[in-house]
C-alpha cells in the first residue's frame, strides 16, 4: 500500500457505525448472513405479538416486549460490529484517495505537438488513449505510458522508494503511474488506464472491501450455520407437538427467543466483521490483502520477495561521510559540496548540507546572483554557478564525463568501497577539477536481521528485490 499512512480517528467512526447499524436492518442487506436474518425475523415477529398483547392489556406484554429489545439489540450489535469494521477500511481508503488530486492538465493532439497549444482539462475526465504534457513539480494525473521524452519521477507515493527513477520513451522504463511527480526535465504520455481503473484506484478499492472475497473456511462456516439453523428450527417447530401432547402450551414469544438462543448468533453475526477486522489489521502494517482468500493463501507461501528501500531500509539516502581527493583540503570540498546542494531540497541534498556544516560549523551563503542547477535524467547532476564559479555534485560517471578527468586511483578505490558497503557514492567538483566524494547512506532498518532469521526457521525464502546497483544490493543483501 501507499506508505503514506495516517491513524484512523475511531471517534469519529462510532456515529457513522451506528448510523448504519439502522440501514442495515434492511432485509435485503440482513439476508447476507442467514442467522442474523432469521433473528431479524424472530425480533420483529417478537414485537409484533408483545405491541398486541400491551394494546389488548394482556399478562405478559412487558415480558415479551422485553425479548424482543434484546433481540433487536442483538441484531443492532452484528451491524453494529460489521458497520466499525467497513468505516476503519473506507477511513484508510480516504487517506489513500486523499494522494489523488484534481488538477488541470495539458491535453495534446498528437505527441509532437507544442505543449502551448494542448487544451486544458480536469486530469479526471482523461480519456484512455489521449496525450497529456507532464512537466517538472507536476503530478502525473493517471496511469500511463511515456510516448516522448525523458524525466526523473518520484515514485515514493506508490513505491516508497526515495530516489528518483528515470521514465523515458521506449524499453522497459516507459511506464508511469498516476499520483506519482516529476521531479525534472518534462514528459508526453500517453493514457492507457480508464477512467476509475488506475493503480491507485484499485488500491482503493482494495482496501474499502469492495471487492472482498468470502475465504473457503469462510464458506464453509456459513454452511455450518445454516445448517445449525435448519435442525434448531426443526427442534423449535416440533417442541409445541410435544407440550400439547404433555397438556401444556408454550407462547410463541418464548419459542422464538428459545430459537434464537440456540442457534450460533454470536458467530454469525461477527463473520463478517472478523474478515473485514482481519484485512484492516493487515492494512495497518502497510500490507494490502487482496481478498480473504489471499489472506488463507499466505499460509503456503514459501517465498517472500521484499522491497529494499523503506522496506529492508530506511526510505532516505543520509550523507555519512565528506572524502577529500588525496591531498586535497576538506574544508574546501565541504563548502563545495554545500554550495552545490543550497538549492537541492531533496532529503539527500539536505542531509549534504549538514554534513558540511558539521566540517565548517555554518553553511555558507547562497552567494548574490548565483544560479542553481537543477537536477535532470540527462546529465544526472546539480549544483551552482555563482561568481565565475561553479559547482556540481552528480553520479560518478556524470561527473568524471562533465569534468573530462579521471579521478585518483585512491579516490576511485574509496567510491568503489562506498558501493561494496552498500552506500550511494557521490563526487563533488569545482570546475573541472574533481574534490571528492560523497558517502549516501543506505541504513538497514534495526531488527530487519533477526526478523529474517525468524522467517528463515519457520520455513520461507527471503528474496530482496530493488532498482540499485549490483554491488550496493549485495552489500545490503549480505
């Protein structure tokens, strides 16, 4: 599920509750579960024949009246319990609903066309197969595929992952998914979800319940109740034979409150809401079911595939190190490396600057008439130009390509040494001479060990899954 979770405020969810305990009272809603729709009957025939008897001042009245209360309070309870359970997962899917946004976007006619001349629309009334203009800050409206250009998204709203990832047109790195942002540079896509059908949308469905499924063990039970119900009505039926036989008459009410005493009331009426409960505590630990019946089928699973960032690790890459060139001046790389990351609002390019604020004990001043540059898929790089100076941070292969040196082999050795550790390697340059490197840290999430290990004895694989590269996944994988 998103990550993006929020505590659902249950106080508000009780008036709802009860608000539906009363609409579901509905016959046609109560038939769902056969044992509370037999209670339903035997209630309202209760009151029925306690109302007669107070009009008529028959002895007794209060009695049966009485029944039918409890009756009725036993039904309210099961919808009651049912209706708390649906409110907590349509209270999570309106936290996930609140990641979509209704925003206008630029329709095109053709991909080639000018974003200038593409018509305004709301992004809800796309329409599958239709060209939409996507730009840097702006959030991807649906469901899609890049038709034109190149741009670094951030997925971190579906995937957790807190990099960026390039979307491009062609290949296997075309596809984009609505409620995602475009961190820079710009995109043509093209709908290829309809309306109501996106990924965040059948995430939502998912968590409302809507598309629940009754589980075997589920199906099987209601067979069980429903036959328990069939014999007791039998026993009940045939009990006035038997007093009348014995000279004795038994009132109906108490034949009817007999009957409902012995039938399974409490499990019938919980069912439902132990299943609804069951997928709502999954949904706490960030954990989407997509039925009950996948929730059985958990039980046979001998695989886990897990998700490394957010998920093996924390979401953020922190800076852990500033490392001079050999011979080079670690002050003079930590204002270099501060200056480059001033307009970098990203959590690394945050982390970068307290790291040189640790070096230099304040962070330099963004200097007058400095121009930031941005990050971009293309030249993977960013920094500032100000004074006839500048400064860039980047990948290692972007900065040694924009900076045409070769770093020292020592430097070379030490960024090899950051991936093997599992780290994110970063070099910083001034000019064209290259300062340093960066250390991003990648931080295992305390405990992640010891769970495998838990999963390990009772049986199941553990396979971590990731975009990094290879040697910064086998550092994090061993």
């Amino acid at each position: 599920m998103s990550k993006h979770e929020k505590s659902t405020d249950l106080s508000g969810l009780y008036p709802a509750a009860i608000r539906e305990s009363f609409v579901k009272l509905d016959p046609r809603v109560l038939w769902r579960s056969p044992v509370m729709f037999v209670t339903g009957v035997v209630a309202g025939m209760t009151t029925v024949l306690g109302l007669r008897d107070l009009l008529a001042g028959a002895d007794g009245a209060g009695t049966s009246l009485h029944i039918a209360a409890w009756l009725w309070l036993c039904v309210l309870f099961a919808n009651f319990a049912e209706a708390l359970a649906e409110g907590r997962g349509k209270a999570r899917a309106d936290t996930l609903r609140a990641t979509k946004s209704e925003t206008r976007v630029r329709v095109l006619d053709a991909p080639d066309d000018d974003p200038a001349t593409g018509i305004g629309t709301l992004s809800t009334a796309l329409k599958q197969g239709q060209f939409v203009h996507v730009a840097a800050g702006e959030i991807i409206p649906t469901d899609g595929e890049v038709v034109r250009g190149v741009a670094s998204v951030n997925e971190s709203a579906i995937t957790g992952e807190s990099a960026p990832v390039i979307r491009e047109a062609g290949g296997d790195r075309s596809s984009v998914t609505g409620g995602t942002t475009v961190v820079s540079d710009w995109l043509v896509m093209r709908v290829t979800a309809e309306p109501g059908k996106s990924f965040l949308d059948r995430m939502i469905a998912l968590v409302e319940g809507a598309e629940r499924q009754k589980t075997p063990n589920e199906i099987a039970l209601n067979i069980l109740l429903v036959g328990l119900t069939l014999i007791f009505l039998f026993v009940v039926v045939t009990l006035p034979a038997f007093a009348s036989y014995s000279g004795t008459t038994i009132p109906v009410i108490v034949l009817g409150a007999l009957f409902v005493t012995l039938i399974p009331t409490t499990i019938g009426g919980l069912l439902s809401a132990i299943g609804i409960a069951g997928m709502d505590r999954l949904v706490k630990a960030n954990v989407i079911a997509k039925s009950g019946r996948a929730v059985e089928a958990a039980g046979d699973v001998d695989t886990l595939l897990l998700d490394k960032t957010g998920t093996i690790t924390f979401g953020n890459r922190m800076a852990d190190a500033l490392i001079p060139a050999p011979g080079g001046d670690m002050a003079r790389l930590a204002e270099a490396a501060a200056l480059a990351s001033l307009a970098d609002e990203t959590p690394e390019g945050k982390s970068i600057v307290d790291k040189a604020r640790e070096v230099l004990g304040a962070v330099p001043a963004m200097p007058p008439g400095a121009e930031p540059v941005a990050f971009t898929a293309q030249t993977r790089l960013s920094g500032l130009d100000a004074g006839g100076r500048s400064f860039r941070k980047g990948a290692t292969d972007a900065v040694i390509r924009l900076t045409a040196t070769t770093p020292p082999q020592a430097l070379a050795a030490q960024v090899d040494a950051i991936a093997r550790s599992g780290g994110t390697p970063l070099l910083v340059a001034e000019g064209n001479e290259i300062l340093g490197a960066v250390h991003l840290k990648d931080i295992v999430k305390p405990g992640v060990r010891e769970r495998f290990a838990e999963l390990r004895a009772m049986g199941i694989r553990t396979v971590m899954i990731t975009g990094d590269n290879p040697l910064t996944a086998a550092a994090i994988a061993a």
